[in-house]
C-alpha cells in the first residue's frame, strides 16, 4: 500500500490531509525557500486542484506564478492561493469582524482561507468597542451569519461585545495591535480567554488562518438548504 504522503527530502507533503480532515494541507510559508514552495505546491495542487500558502512572501509568489499562472498573492493578509479546480462549497455565512483597520491583515488571513476552501464570508470592518454604536447597526448582519470570527487588538473587547448580540459561535482572534502594555498581544488574549460572554472560544495571536480553518470546519456540519 502506497504511503499517503509524497517524500520530498525536505518536505513529507500529506496528500490524505483532505479526506482524513476534510481541507487540503495548507503551506506555512514563514522560513520556506521560493523554490520549495513551488515544490511542495506542485503536489498538492495535482492531488487537490486548490492551494493556500499562508504567511508568504512576494518571492514565493513569483516562483509559484511561473509554473501556475493562476497563482494570486493577498498582499494584506499574506496570502498566495491557487484554484484549478474550486473546492466544494459550504452552507452558511462566516462573518469576519474585525475592531480596527490596524487588524485588517488579521482579517483578511482569515477571509482568504474561509474563501479558498469554499466558505461565503460577509465582511465587517471597524466596529470596535471605541464606537459601540458602529457595532450595535451591524447587528442583523451578523445575527445572518452562522458562525463570526471576531478579530481585535488592544485590549480586546470586542469578542465579548458581539457574543452579547448574536446567537452564534464567536470564534475570537487576538492581535498583535495596540500600545506598549498590549505586550505584542498578550493583554488582548487575556481579556478575550476570560470573556464574559458566553461561546467565545479564543485561538492564538494573529491566527487569523486558525479561527477560518476552525470556522470552516462548523460550516462543513450545516445540513443543505431544504429544496
């Protein structure tokens, strides 16, 4: 029996990754070789027909671009992504939303995975707690979605204000934006694990890809739309 994965020497690329997960593996970009992106994409692309690199870089996106002319690079939310054939969609709405602009890059990680892997997302930017009201008019939006991803730095309210709102999983996103006392993102953490509101589950800093893949994966539970 062939092993389910392809031994590259430096890289072993898990091509059972979909059927035992449900997604295709995803590239982490940071510290990877253009040459050995595109090597490593080239796999999963022929197995999967889809291809998501996160945390990339406009070198990898070149080397990747000349073998794969679809190749798209998301420069905010460093992203490279690939569709040669578009993976199967999801029912439901993720919401993505976010406190600030400052937590766009964040944000955008998460729409890009959430869009790669067949998730509709309904996008809502700058709605932090500094003006509760901008966050009170989007209220039926987000009540729309079936799950929210809420993304915010400083110290990290945000998450609990919406969870107060809406009847939905709240998948909250600590930043690394805010003041010297935010320690790189720390605070916002802190604040979103000991939230008052209740279903708030937290993923780590910046992981923006985390809560998509996390939200990704409630979607794939939705039963289909009644005919």
């Amino acid at each position: 029996m062939a092993e389910p994965f392809v031994d590259l020497g430096f890289a072993r690329v898990d091509t059972d990754r979909a059927r035992r997960c449900g997604f295709p593996e995803v590239i982490f970009g940071a510290g990877k070789t253009p040459e050995e992106v595109l090597a490593i994409g080239r796999v999963l692309l022929e197995k999967n027909g889809v291809l998501l690199v996160s945390r990339a870089n406009v070198e990898q996106h070149r080397a990747l671009s000349s073998a794969f002319p679809a190749a798209r690079w998301h420069e905010r939310a460093r992203c490279l992504t690939v569709e040669l054939e578009p993976w199967p969609k999801s029912e439901g709405v993720v919401g993505v939303i976010c406190a600030g602009t400052s937590d766009l890059p964040v944000a955008d990680e998460a729409a890009v995975t959430l869009e790669i892997f067949g998730n509709s997302v309904e996008r809502i930017t700058d709605v932090g707690v500094a003006g509760v009201h901008r966050l009170l008019a989007a209220r039926d939006r987000l009540e729309a979605c079936a799950v929210l991803i809420v993304v915010a730095g400083m110290e990290g309210a945000l998450p609990s204000a919406v969870a107060g709102l809406v009847s939905k999983p709240v998948i909250a996103v600590p930043t690394s934006v805010g003041y010297g006392a935010s320690f790189g993102g720390l605070a916002a953490l802190l604040g979103m694990l000991n939230s008052c509101g209740s279903g708030v589950t937290v993923v780590n800093i910046d992981n923006g890809f985390g809560a998509a893949y996390a939200a990704a994966q409630i979607t794939r539970l939705l039963p289909p739309p009644a005919n």
